[in-house]
C-alpha cells in the first residue's frame, strides 16, 4: 500500500491559536540560540561590534558639534564707521542694531577706546604710535548674531546689508574662518550619513548570513512542516524572532560596552586630564535603551531577507 501524506489546509485562526503559534515561535527560537550557539555568539558579537563603532563615531561627532558650538559662542561681527561720522550718525547706527531681532548683542567702541587698547597690547613698544598726529582709528560697534543666524550664507547676507547703511564704512566678520567652520559642519553630517549607511548594511548582511545558514541546517525540518501544511508565516516566524533576539542582544552588548569605555574615561582618566570631563559628553540615557531597537530592526531586516530564500 502506499501511504499518501495529506496536506492540511489551516483554518482560520483564533486568538489562542495565534497565541500558541506565537509560543511555539519564541520556543523554537530560543531552542534555535541554544543549539547553535556559536554561531549565534559570533553574529550577536559582529553585531555589538558593528553597533559600537557607529556609537563611538556618532559621539566623536556630537562631540566636535557641541566644540564647534562653543567656538561659535565668541563669533562676533565688526562694523567700522567712516571717519566723519558724526555722534548722531553713530546713535542712529546704534538703535538700528539694537531693533535688529538677528543681532544678540551691541558693543560700541569709539575712537579713542580703540587706540588705548592698541596701546595696551603694544606694551612698552606703544611708543611707535607717537609718529601718528591723530588718532588713525575708527569707531566702530562689535555685534553678537544669534546662534540659530551662524550659516555662512546668512552672515554674507546680513554683512551685504550692515554694508548699505549710511556711514559704514567696512564690516569684517572672518569669513574664511566662518566658512572652514562650515565645511567642517557639512563633511561631519555627510561621513555620519555615509557611515551610518555602512553599519547598517553591514549588520543587516551578517544577520542576513546566519539566518541563511540556519534554514540550510533546518532543511530537511522545514520541508516536513510543507508536508504537514505548515503556513508560510509559521515556518519563517521563528527565524525572524531569532534574528530579532540575535540584533538585540548586540544592541545590548554595545550599550553596555559603550556606557563602560564612557564611565572609564569620566571616573579614570580624569585623574590625569581633568579638562576631559568638559569636553568628552556621553549618550543621552534614552539613546542607550534605543541601541537594542536600532539592533533588532536591522537584524529583522537580514532575517526578512533571508527567509525570502524559502521557497513555498
């Protein structure tokens, strides 16, 4: 006699169905883990690893941001008045800055304040200055833009206009320092982009890789669920969940390793650089439980791929 193996049709599924199907896929993946572990322990390292470099460059940039930042505090713009202007000339151009919603902060100096600094910071070769009959300086105002107005394009606009008002005569603002700031800037989110793309894909290939070994070594269990008239979605459950588990854990491993190289540079190496601790900022704590996440969902993504290779 020849026996013939029927397939079953599902039927359709209630809410404790779903929920033993569900079991079932936790307990497969978690079995799965176990019986493969090396395996799995060299994917979740590869991915701890891939999730800690992403982390450390993430905050090298943060870092050289919040740098740049304060660099940017003392950026000033210097407006030099004609020779001739006059003391209402000079009041106008002052309440004109002060109304300004784009300038922070005003700071007049006259004439004769310019030259008694000048003098100051020549010291004893301040003699020099006795060849001028008369004071060769200008006045002029010294004017703080606001933090949200410090893009290269807006200062070049905002000098273009200071530049049109009557008794100006030159506004200096350090526009090659102001734009090498501004490459600066525009490369750090351009290599963050680019590397975070890189992490990404690469995490995603090596979770995609074990995934795809594990249904080879599971063969010949995932046909006989065909045969039984397993759906597709139960037999490629259980490897999504496993390499869900698989992302998280080295999303875990990372946080970890991450918060403890911080904790050693704060609670150690201050000892021998203290000005460390106000220039190296760690993580924000909500970023630490967001690693894990980041983790599964690239993993889920290998995982999702890999099982495509399931032909149902």
């Amino acid at each position: 006699m020849t026996t013939k193996i029927c397939r079953v049709k599902p039927k359709s599924s209630s809410n404790g169905e779903l929920l033993e199907i569900l079991k079932y896929s936790f307990k497969t993946a978690l079995k799965s883990i176990g019986h493969e572990k090396w395996i799995n322990s060299l994917t979740v390292l590869s991915v701890s690893i891939g999730l800690t470099i992403l982390c450390a460059f993430i905050i090298i940039n943060s870092n050289m941001n919040s740098a740049l930042q304060r660099w940017a505090q003392s950026f000033g713009m210097v407006v030099y008045l004609n020779e001739n202007a006059s003391k209402e000339k000079e009041d106008t151009l002052k309440k004109h800055f002060m109304q300004d919603t784009d300038i922070e902060a005003v700071n007049f100096v006259s004439r004769e304040q310019s030259f008694e600094e000048i003098k100051k910071t020549l010291g004893s070769n301040a003699m020099i200055l006795d060849v001028f009959k008369e004071n060769p300086l200008p006045s002029s105002f010294e004017l703080k833009l606001k933090k949200n107005y410090l893009e290269l394009t807006r200062v070049k606009e905002k000098a273009a206009q200071i530049m049109q008002l009557d008794g100006v005569q030159e506004v200096q603002y350090g526009e090659k320092w102001l734009s090498s700031l501004d490459t600066i800037a525009r490369t750090m989110k351009a290599g963050s982009i680019v590397f975070g793309t890189a992490i990404f894909i690469a995490v995603t290939f090596m979770t995609y890789s074990t995934i795809k070994i594990l249904l080879h070594r599971r063969k010949e269990e995932i046909e006989t669920l065909k045969l039984l008239g397993a759906s597709r979605g139960f037999i490629r459950l259980p490897f999504l969940i496993e390499g869900i588990f698989i992302g998280a854990l080295g999303g875990v491993v990372s946080s970890l390793v991450i918060f403890g190289i911080y904790s050693f540079i704060i609670f150690k190496m201050v000892e021998f650089l203290p000005a460390i601790k106000f220039i190296v900022t760690s993580l924000p704590l909500p970023v630490y439980l967001v690693i894990p996440f980041g983790g599964a969902v690239m993993s889920l993504l290998g995982s999702f791929i890999a099982i495509g290779r399931i032909r149902y």
